[in-house]
C-alpha cells in the first residue's frame, strides 16, 4: 500500500512538473547579450559571427529557394527570452532558417526567439524609408504560443483547470 502512494505521488509530481514546464533552453553559453540589432548594423566588422538571442514580433515570413527569411521587430528579451512587448523596441532584424518554414503558421504578430550568429547586413526598405537589417543565420528557433508574455490575471488552479 505504502508503495502504491509513492508511485502515486511521482506520478502527480511528474504530471505537475510537466505541466510547468517553459520554453526552449537555449544554449546562452557563447551569447553575447550587449550586442543589439543596432550596434550590429553600426558595427559589422566587430560583431560578425558573433553568437546572439534575439527576438521579437514578426512583420513577414518569405520562402526562398533554400531557405526561410523571417523580418522581426526586435524587443528585449525576459530571463524565459520571451520578447517583451511592452517595453521600446530595439530595431528590426532578419532571421535566415534553413529549410521551410509555414509562413501561415510564422505569421505577422506572432512572437519568435532565435539563437544565432550575426552574418551580414542587408539594405531594405521600410515604406519608403531605406532600413539597413542585421542578419542572423539561425541555429535553433522558437515560436511562442499566442499568449506567451501577456499579463495574465487568471488565477489557474489544478491541471487543465481554468479560473
């Protein structure tokens, strides 16, 4: 009997964990973390290849023949890096993903995280405004749920209970 509650406590303890689980876990040991959409675009020389974490709100998804181009509005990240938009952006930037990605499902105003390292700078547009974008070559990246980073005023109580 005294076995049975055990095994049922791990059992509950490993459902609970599970249930509190969070994003990805980036690999943040050779992040340069002072390095920002616009000191990559002021400073391409010193920060080319360089490891970052970035992320933000995405503006467009575009296929390309071997490749995926995602324009991100940079915002600072939360310790989770969960883009937080409440706070001033830092700039835009572009991810470059190899392979497909959905642009439907990489849509405008969906929040993204990347891990990657600074390749170059593009020229672009932003209306009729010339934009110089950073550009990252991605290594892992991470979309968050719809509700990532939004204030949350429910009170959750139990496992799939809402409140």
């Amino acid at each position: 009997m005294k076995t049975l509650r055990l095994y049922f406590l791990f059992l509950f303890m490993g459902i609970f964990l599970a249930a509190c689980a969070s994003g990805p876990e980036f690999d943040s040991s050779q992040v340069d973390r002072a390095i920002t959409p616009k000191s990559v675009v002021s400073d391409i020389k010193n920060t080319q290849g360089k490891s970052v974490i970035w992320g933000g709100v995405i503006l467009s998804t575009k296929n390309l023949k071997d490749a995926s181009q995602v324009e991100v509005l940079a915002y600072p990240l939360d310790s989770s890096e969960i883009p937080l938009r409440n706070q001033d952006p830092l700039g835009r930037f572009i991810i470059l993903h190899s392979g497909f990605l959905e642009p439907a499902t990489y849509a405008q105003g969906r929040m993204v995280s990347v891990l990657g390292s600074v390749s170059q700078i593009r020229t672009g547009k932003v209306g009729d405004t010339d934009y110089t974008y950073p550009v990252i070559n991605s290594k892992q990246l991470h979309l968050w749920s719809k509700d990532s980073g939004e204030n949350k005023t429910r009170f959750h109580f139990g496992i799939g209970v809402r409140l």
